[in-house]
C-alpha cells in the first residue's frame, strides 16, 4: 500500500498505452506575413529542423503516441484540465466584418465538456490515466505545474501525491480568478485557484527563482536584527564622537554608528547597521535617506524573489473569447521558472493555447494538444498572429484512433460502427442494401468509411441505389471527402440523376462519451467553396469568389441577420500552391482578430521558380471551425 494516494470505486492503476501513428494535417511554414516564395518553403521545410506541435485529438491517446519519440524528453508540462463544476463552459466569438457577437447557444462546438455522468470515480480515473502518462513524458529534472479550483483540488493533489511521490512537491502557488465581484451571497466569495508543482526528481528538477519587480519604490529601517561592532580605520577616527568609540584588547577603534549624511546615527538597541563602505555605496546611488523623524531609512531592493502567492494580477484572460483562459503572465512565470530556452514545453488542455504562445515568444520548443476542433483552429490563429512565429504542424491522430475507438466501443463488426452513427443521426437501420444504411423522413443515409475519405464514385453508387429503391434524396455522411469534391460535381450529380443529396461531416464528438451523452453531436453540411486565380506570367493570385453554407438555418436568427454576405461565414484561410497530393502546406493565410475584423479576401501575388503544371489547394475554416477545400490547377509557362 503506498503512503500517499487517494482510492474510488473501480480504481485501475494499469494505464493503458495505446500507440497509434500521426497523421499530418498541415505544415504551417511561414507566420502572418505578405511575403511567400517557394525558395523560402524549401528553406523551412526540406530539412530537419524541428518543428512545433500542435495535435488535435484525445490527450490520452496524444500522449501515448509520443512516448515513442519523447519518454522522458519533455522538460515542463502545464496542466489547466476541466474542473468537474458540471457546467459547460461555450465560447463566445465575434464573426463576420461587422463583429456580430456569437452567443454560446450559437456555437455547435463544446470546448469543455465538465461532466462524467458516472459521477466522481470517473473523473479520478480520467485524470489518473492522464497523470501517468505525463510523468511518463518528463525528463529527470523536468516539472508540472497542475492549475485547479476548490470544487475537487484536494482531490487531485492526493492523485498527484501518489503518481508523483509527496517528496517531489515543492509549492502550491495561489492564483486570483477574474476581476468578477459578487457583492452578496451565502458563501465567501471565490477568488482563487490554486497551481500544484511537481517534479519527477526533486533532487534534479531545474528551477530559477525569478524575481518581480516592485511597482513603486518603498522604504525600511536601515538597522536589522543584531549586534555588530565595525573596526575604524586609523584615518577615520577622527570622524566618530569619543563616547561613541570603544578599543578592542588589540586596540582596534570599533563602533557601532555609522556615518549617514555628515552626521553620526546609533542604531537602536539590539539592532546593527550595515557595514560603512555598504552605507557610502547606497548614498551615492541616492538608496539612503533620512526620514521626517530623523531615521535613516533604505531604499529596499528593485525586485523581489516571487513567493507562492501570485494574487497580484488576475489569473484569467479573454482575449480569444474562449472560457477559463489562463492570463499570459502566469505561463511567463511557469515557463521562466521551469525551463531555459530551446527546452521542450508540453500541454495536453490546450484550450486556447496560452501555454504554446507564450512558449513560442520565449524561446521554447513546445508540443499542446486538445480535443476540441475549435480549440486547434484557435491556437492556429494566435500562433500566427505572434510576429516571426516559427514553423509548427498541425497533426491528428486521424482515421487510426477512429478505428482504434470502434474496436474498443462497438466491437470489430463494421455494421456496428455504422447503426451507432445512424443513432447519432436519429435514422432507422436498414439492412436489405448494398449502400443504403439507414432511414430518416423518407430519405436514405449511407454512412460513409472510417479510414478513408467518401469519394465521388461511392456517392454515385449510393445514388443509383436510392433513385431505384424509391427514396426521396439521399444524405451522405464522412469523416472526410475527398479534396476534389466540390460544388460544381456535387450539382452536376444531381443533374445527372435528377435526385437530391446532402453532404454531411461525421465530427469527432461521436467518440466523446461526454458528448454523445450530452446531445451535442451535430453532423454539419459540407459547405463548399469557390475561387478564381488570376494569373500574369509565373505570379499567381487567388482571390475567393463565394462559399456556400447549406444549412444557414443551423445559424441563430439574430445572428443570420447580420452576417449580410458568404464571406461573414469565413474566419480563415490559407493556400498551399504547390500541393502535391501529401501534406496541406500553409503558405500564406488571411484571418479575422479582435483587432482586424474584415477579411482581406485577395491573396498576395505569389511567385513560382520554374514552369509547369501545379495544383493550389485553398482552405477556409468557417466560423463553426469546420475545414473546406478546393483545389485550383495552374499552368506556369
């Protein structure tokens, strides 16, 4: 039995360590800027410098993936993980050029999702599972730094006791909340949370004490606990009143007073001063003076070493609208504190990625990570707008932990995994097709592959089967479809057959428990996007020309009335030009901020070396963070 730890219903110890390879979404190689060439791309990419890390799926699986790569390798690790309040906690965004505000019953994405139905043993488990595998990932003489409310933060120090060992903690540092004020209640006020530091080795762990600068210059008593004579130089004695000198047994002048603006002063009884040469050094860097009562007093230093309480600035931020943002300053210090520049800092709640942009401006080379597809396009965004920010990937673990999440959940038979998605979608299952799956409305839904996009051809087959079988129209829903998927194909299939079709994104909700309980699995509209190149010589623009959301009734009406043009919709884009069928490599983008609202619908003019035949791929994220493509063909000459 170990001497510290905390026990509930079930409790597993074994962790389960599921490797599973990453897929690379996008390479995002050049920061917010007007400039972009090919030479530059092959300069940052065609080589092995490291990149940073920006991983989109469920930390768990994230973290065991990495071990491969960094067991043991990561200097610091930030934990802000849900509270376990019972509350979701939505976003609240400014869309389109006007800053329409978006109301959280308007957001379709969660962000944090507080609640295990199953109750508390759940939650200790949960973050246990997670626990383990950070201190998996630290190095020797790296540390974590746990943030946390008063709701269950007993709880998971003893969590942190046992995993960690009780003789690796080293502080618990209270932070101030919000600027939020209850001016009556039933309860003290809440006002702080508190960040739980551990080390893997206390003994090796790296740690600079860092020091705050006073705000304003304040002033003590020159004199300080006990006594202490101070020798006289033979040609100073002169200087010292006869009564304030005495003449040890080798017959040294000593004293106890010392010489502070001409005059002599005697420290109070029981008290000593400063040495002499100390005392005429801060005189003249103007650090002693004589108060109105006559008393020599101190300047004290500029700056301060930093205690646990850091209630001086408030520990909340909002400056991406996401919820519980951790305020910069905080993560200035964990970071200061807990590592040197180039070390590697890790967070598995990216949230909004406060912990990624302030290792970013300091120095660090970082890995963060969140399930939450906003979340990653939030991150995506404040990264980019940080100037001279440097390469980073964005990365998933894709169709290999969907298909590691339907062997775990619903058994190894494909058929389960699609009457599950046909509950989400509140269809009827049928079995009597080849490619009709379901029933909702009179309409047939087919449930598209788990670990390969939904092609055209697959459609068509789809199509064919419900026209002959008598169905109204027929929703499509994927993970993915296929980059060359677009509206023109899409209006030409239903031409050709004369038959409705709707497109549907599967979102990975559907393997979050807390999700699927919740009711909040929405499977949004492919939306579909259109662009036009203009081209003089080898310089190409692109220009984006309109993008089609099918389902604008999924928007609020308050809202719908003022987001007045397609381009409201538009949060972000980017452009690859030279996609060649791999990794989306983001070479220029355009993207709202707080600051700069409107879009800038235009790219720059971009220039290729050699002639030749190239794909551009053009990506919008919209404003409920979902991706859509289109790809452009250019012949250079």
């Amino acid at each position: 039995m170990k001497d510290f730890g905390i026990y509930w219903k079930n409790k597993r110890e074994e962790v389960e360590r599921v490797e599973l390879p990453f897929q690379k979404i996008e390479t995002i190689n050049l920061p917010r800027s007007d400039i972009g060439t090919l030479d530059q791309f092959r300069d940052k990419t065609e080589n092995n410098e490291w990149k940073n890390r920006l991983i989109w799926g469920d930390n768990k699986y994230v973290m065991a993936s990495l071990l491969p790569e960094f067991r043991g390798k990561i200097k610091l690790i930030y934990a802000d993980p849900p509270f376990f309040t019972g509350t979701n906690m939505n976003i609240t965004l400014e869309v389109g050029d006007k800053g329409a505000v978006k109301e959280p019953s308007a957001i379709e994405e969660i962000a944090y999702r507080n609640m295990w139905k199953e109750g508390p043993s759940s939650f200790f488990q949960y973050m246990y599972d997670r626990f383990v595998l950070m201190k998996d990932l630290l190095s020797d003489d790296g540390s974590i730094w746990v943030r946390f409310d008063y709701h269950y933060s007993h709880y998971i120090k003893a969590i942190l006791d046992e995993i960690f060992g009780y003789e690796n903690f080293k502080n618990e540092i209270i932070v101030n909340k919000s600027v939020r004020m209850k001016t009556e209640g039933n309860k003290f006020i809440s006002w702080h949370d508190s960040i739980f530091l551990y080390y893997k080795d206390i003994e090796k762990g790296y740690f600079n004490h860092l020091k705050e600068q006073r705000a304003s210059e304040e002033w003590r008593s020159l004199d300080m606990d006990g006594e202490d004579y101070e020798i006289i130089p033979q040609d100073k004695i002169k200087l010292f009143s006869p009564e304030n000198v005495i003449y040890d047994e080798e017959g040294n002048a000593m004293t106890k007073v010392r010489i502070i603006a001409g005059k002599e002063f005697l420290p109070r009884t029981g008290r000593r001063f400063p040495k002499q040469h100390v005392i005429d050094e801060l005189e003249k860097l103007g650090r002693i003076r004589i108060n109105s009562n006559g008393n020599p007093q101190m300047m004290k230093p500029d700056s301060v070493y930093l205690t646990d309480d850091w209630t001086g600035k408030y520990g909340y931020s909002n400056s991406t609208g996401y919820p519980t943002e951790n305020a910069e300053w905080i993560l200035e210090r964990v970071i200061l504190t807990g590592t040197e520049r180039e070390d590697l800092v890790a967070d598995f709640f990216a949230g909004s990625g406060t912990t990624a942009a302030v290792a970013e401006k300091l120095g660090r080379r970082w890995i963060v990570a969140d399930i939450g597809r906003f979340s990653i396009h939030t991150i995506r965004k404040r990264l980019l707008d940080i100037p001279n920010c440097k390469p980073f990937e964005v990365l998933n673990l894709g169709k290999y932990e969907r298909k590691y999440w339907m062997d775990q959940n619903l058994g190894s038979v494909y058929r389960n995994y699609i009457d599950f998605i046909l509950q989400l979608y509140k269809t009827k299952p049928v079995y009597d097709y080849n490619n009709v799956h379901g029933i909702i409305s009179g309409k047939a839904v087919h449930v598209g592959p788990i670990d390969y996009p939904v092609t055209k051809g697959e459609v068509e087959e789809c199509l064919k089967e419900a026209k002959e079988n008598g169905f109204d129209s027929l929703d499509v829903l994927g993970w993915d479809f296929e980059m060359e998927f677009n509206d023109k194909i899409l209006k030409e299939l239903k031409e050709t057959y004369d038959f409705g079709i709707s497109l549907r994104i599967i979102p990975n909700e559907v393997m979050d428990k807390r999700a699927v309980d919740a009711g909040d699995v929405d499977f949004f509209e492919h939306a579909f996007l259109d662009g036009s190149l203009s081209v003089n010589g080898r310089k190409v623009r692109v220009k984006l020309e309109n993008f089609i959301i099918p389902n604008p009734e999924s928007i609020p009406e308050e809202l719908r009335d003022k987001m007045l043009k397609w381009s409201d919709f538009i949060d972000y884009w980017s452009v690859d030009w030279n996609y060649r069928d791999d990794t989306f490599h983001n070479e220029w983008q355009g993207f709202r901020t707080k600051k700069k609202k409107d879009l800038q619908l235009q790219s720059i003019e971009h220039t290729y070396d050699e002639p030749g035949t190239y794909k551009i791929v053009v990506k919008v994220i919209d404003v409920f963070g979902n991706d859509t493509t289109t790809v452009k063909e250019v012949k250079i000459k």
